[in-house]
C-alpha cells in the first residue's frame, strides 16, 4: 500500500507525463504543471528538485513498468513460435497504448535537447528487455531451434519486424486500436523472422 507521499509522487510523475506528452518536453514549465496540480510550486520541488529529473523519472516509470512485463512473459518451455507469438502480441500492444507512445516521444525529444532522459530510458526499458530477448534467442540458437546468429542482431531484427506496421503510423498520431490488427500485425512479424532464422 503507497504512503501519502508516495500517492503525491505519482500523481506528479502522472501529471507531469501528460504534459509533456501534450506541449513537448521545452515547451513545458514547471509551473504548468503546477497549475495543473494545483498546490505550489515547494511542494512539486520536494519531490523533483529539477524539470530534468522530473523528465528522466517519467520517462523511467514508463520504461521500466510497461516493456519490461512484455520480455517477462517469455517462456523457455513453449516451442519457440509460440512463444514468440505470445511475447509480440503483448508487446505490441504494450508498445502502442497512448502512455508508452507518450514515453517514447519525450524520450525522444529529450535526447534532441541533449538531455540524459532518453538515454535512460532507453537502458532502463528497452536494452533491458531486448538484452532478455537476445539471451533467449541464443539459447534457442544452442539448442539448434535457430540458425548459429549473433543474438543482439537477431533481437533487433526481431524487433524490427514486429514494430515495423504500426509503430510509425501510431507515432505519428493515427490511433490503432484494434486488437486483432495488432495480434496479425505481430504473428506476420514472427513469421518473418521465423522464416529467416529456424533451422529447419
């Protein structure tokens, strides 16, 4: 059960996150979010002692808790396309809610700036969840399911595949919704690396 404190953290983290993801990360002041709040601007700077920090805790929260749970998920004692169906699926879909689209873009438009928030979420998120993925795919590549590979590259085409349909459009702004679009959008990205990869 969250403290008080703990509530108020969140509530700022949450806040702070639509905001961004409404004016772009320059353009928001703290004191816009702090009218958004409501309270004043001390109560904000308890929490968060700079918008940079404030920047890199929300891009960190969206990271670790959403894409994380997607490369959990994968299980060493399915066969591997099952596995992989279930895992894409549910990271797609992970992927292209509107928080963790929100996510990406500030992360994005925080590294333009030169700031460090998008470099940790990038490892705090991403590099993680890909790095669990590439130690799975070397397992399979030892076990002889896959083709001898380097397993980095392997993930990254993975990924590339099942992102490829839908993550641009949804980044520029089209809303994909539809379960079903997302599940056949994920199945074909691992049909495609299957076809390129199993050692049949």
């Amino acid at each position: 059960m969250r403290t008080k404190s703990a509530e108020r953290r969140h509530h700022i983290l949450r806040v702070a996150a639509a905001t961004f993801a409404e004016l772009g990360v320059e353009a928001t002041t703290m004191s816009e979010i702090v009218s958004r709040l409501g309270g004043s601007k001390a109560t904000i700077y308890n929490y968060f002692p700079s918008k940079d920090e404030l920047v890199q805790q929300v891009l960190a929260q969206s990271s670790e808790l959403k894409l994380q749970q997607s490369f959990a998920a994968l299980d060493p004692a399915r066969p591997i396309d099952e596995a992989l169906r279930h895992f894409a699926r549910a990271y797609l879909a992970q992927l292209l809610t509107p928080e963790m689209l929100s996510a990406m873009r500030i992360a994005q438009q925080n590294a333009h700036k030169g700031g460090e928030g998008g470099t940790r979420f990038y490892a705090a998120g991403p590099k993680v969840g890909w790095t669990i993925m590439q130690q799975f795919l070397a397992r399979h590549v030892e076990a002889g399911t896959l083709r001898p590979c380097d397993g980095w590259v392997a993930a990254m085409h993975l990924k590339g595949l099942i992102q490829g349909e839908l993550l641009d459009r949804a980044m520029y702004g089209e809303k994909i919704v539809a379960v079903r679009a997302i599940h056949q959008a994920a199945d074909r990205g691992v049909e495609a690396f299957l076809r390129a990869y199993r050692n049949d």
